[in-house]
C-alpha cells in the first residue's frame, strides 16, 4: 500500500471503500497526516530497506558452507568482533559519560584533585566502583577484540581490494584505540599514571627534529603537571570520541555497501 501525496486525493474516500476498522482508520488517518508533513512512509520505506540490507548481509556459517573446520580464522565468531568492538566501544563511552558528571582534571593548579576526585568515585560514590570498572574493562575489551578483528582481516585476506580503504580506515582506528587507553590510563593520576606519562614525554622528546616541540604540544612540558592533566582530559574527552566515532560511522557504511568479505 502506497500513499499518494496529492492534495485532491480523497483519502476518506479510500478508506470507506476498504471497510477498515475504527482503529485501522484512526491509525491510518493520523499516517496520512504525519506524512503530509514529514515524509513518514518514505522514511519507513528507507528502514525497511535497510533492515532487510542488513539480513541479506549477515555472515554464513563459513565453517560449514567451504569446509574450513581446520582454519582458525575462518571461525564463525570471528566475524562478529567488528560489533563486538564497537558494542564495547558504546558501552565505554556511555560510562565515560556517566562519569564524567563526577571526574575533572584539577583547576587549582594541584594535579593530585583529580586522584582524590577517582578516590571518591571508588569508594563513596553509590555504584561509583561498578562504574569505573565497567568503563575500564569495556575500554581493554575493545582493545582486545579491535586488535583480534585486525588480524582476521589481515589472515582472510579480506584487505585487499576493493577493501583496502577500509583497511587503511581500520589501521587509524586501532592507532586511536592506543590512544584513548594511553589518556585515559593517565586521568587518575596514580603513581601508574605518572610514570606512564613521564614514559610518554621522553618517547616523544627521543623523535629527531620534532621531538621536543610534540613533547610540548602533547604534554604540555618536559615535566609533568597539570598542564598534562589538562590535554589528556581534552583528547581523551573532547577529541577523540568525535574522531573514533566518525572513523567508526565510515568504516561501517563501507562496509554495509561492499558487503562482508568472503573466505577466498
């Protein structure tokens, strides 16, 4: 069933003819209407679309349709940890936000405020303690399953064209997943953290030509304070997200248009 958009289409008219229920009628009214203003029926026509896009496309046993039982990377499974990434990769951001209403870097020129900021997060806060834990093993989870995901990629040969953009895509994304876990690993601002910072600025100084300028721009200095504080908080919060979250919107549209790459 269509619904044409002409101002002179009797819609009542068609609706009689068709002995409709009350609740058919008051539901098909309300349609009519809705749609006359905002184009319902063609966005419900462009879901329907893509909902049977998405189930035309979801992966096979390949195990079982080319006989792979003895090829590890061919495992079924494996094909679902660029979901399994970016459903960690949600909940990490989701229980970022959450605490987000609770941390922030020092304003008072004293760095140790955000240790005692994640102190009270930990143990006064009401499931303050879940949490964080939530947010951090989410954050290792995709770390984990985006690394695995490359190399079920790179093994199935599944980055070569017309897929290698993709990959490209995908390298970058992995890059910036070391990235958000070395930010946010320094938020807490625990002898951990300091340390992996003070490792940061000297890997940064030790780059020829650009190394003391990038130690500056990253860190904020040669030693660390709150300065550093300040710009892990703004690339772990304000930055990055927008970044990954681009990237991971591409990576997936590709992917959705060229279809999941079959075993060779």
């Amino acid at each position: 069933m269509s619904l044409e958009r002409k101002d002179d289409y009797d819609h009542g008219e068609w609706m009689r003819e068709r002995n409709l229920t009350p609740v058919e009628t008051t539901f098909l009214t309300a349609l009519i209407w809705m749609d006359k203003r905002f184009r319902i029926v063609d966005y419900l026509e462009i879901l329907e679309t893509l909902y049977y896009r998405v189930n035309m496309q979801m992966p096979k046993s390949h195990t079982e349709q080319y006989n792979l039982d003895n090829k590890f990377w061919y495992w079924y499974p494996l094909y679902a940890l660029g979901s399994f990434s970016t459903i960690a990769y949600a909940v990490a951001a989701i229980s970022g936000a959450l605490l987000g209403f609770y941390y922030a870097p020092a304003t008072t020129g004293d760095p140790t405020t955000a240790y005692n900021q994640l102190a009270f997060i930990m143990t006064e806060l009401n499931f303050g303690f879940m949490l964080r834990s939530i947010h951090r093993w989410s954050a290792q989870v995709m770390v984990a399953a985006v690394f695995l995901h490359m190399l079920r990629v790179y093994f199935t040969g599944a980055y070569k064209e017309p897929r290698e953009l993709n990959w490209i895509i995908g390298i970058v994304l992995i890059s910036l997943t070391m990235v958000f876990g070395y930010t946010g690993y320094l938020l807490p601002w625990d002898q951990l953290a300091f340390w992996a910072g003070q490792i940061g600025v000297e890997m940064a100084r030790s780059i020829p030509l650009i190394g003391e300028w990038l130690a500056l721009l990253v860190f904020g200095g040669f030693s660390l304070g709150q300065p550093t504080l300040q710009r892990m908080y703004i690339f772990h919060v304000f930055l990055l997200p927008f970044v990954v979250t681009t990237l991971i919107a591409v990576h997936i549209a590709i992917v959705w248009i060229q279809g999941i790459a079959e075993p060779h």
